[in-house]
C-alpha cells in the first residue's frame, strides 16, 4: 500500500484500534475532554506505525526523484 490513501487507511486502522484500549477508557472516565484524549493519548499513540510506514516510503520517493532528474539532464531523452 502506498500512496496518500494507504497511509490516511493506516492511520484511520490504527486510531480505531488504540481508541478501544484501556487506558482510553480510563481517560474519558476520568471525564477529561474528548480532545484531550484523543490528541494527547490517541493520537500519538497511532502515528508510531504511520510514521514507520512513512519512513520506508520516503527512501523509494527520493530514490525515483533523484533517478528521474538523472534522466530528464540528458539532452533528447525527454520528448516534451
């Protein structure tokens, strides 16, 4: 999975999964705010696998950036 989509699905997995944890319920039953649990607990707890995702993808990213500028340098193997 790639793309914007792959990691908005990740994220989305992830947030649903650690909002049924217990210490979620513990938070909200402490009656602390529906965006303080969410922000502060939640959320940093789902962006762990969602940046490790990130971060194998950036490589591929740089490494077909970088490929593709190597070709387009060359005079007449770009037809625009």
């Amino acid at each position: 999975m790639s793309g914007a989509g792959g990691n908005m699905r990740i994220t989305r997995t992830m947030m649903l999964e650690v909002l049924r944890q217990d210490y979620i319920r513990t938070a909200w039953a402490k009656g602390l705010n529906e965006r303080v649990v969410v922000m502060r607990h939640a959320l940093k707890n789902a962006l762990i696998p969602v940046v490790t995702l990130i971060g194998y993808q950036l490589p591929v990213i740089v490494g077909a950036q970088l490929s593709l500028r190597i070709y387009l340098v060359f005079p007449g193997w770009a037809v625009c």
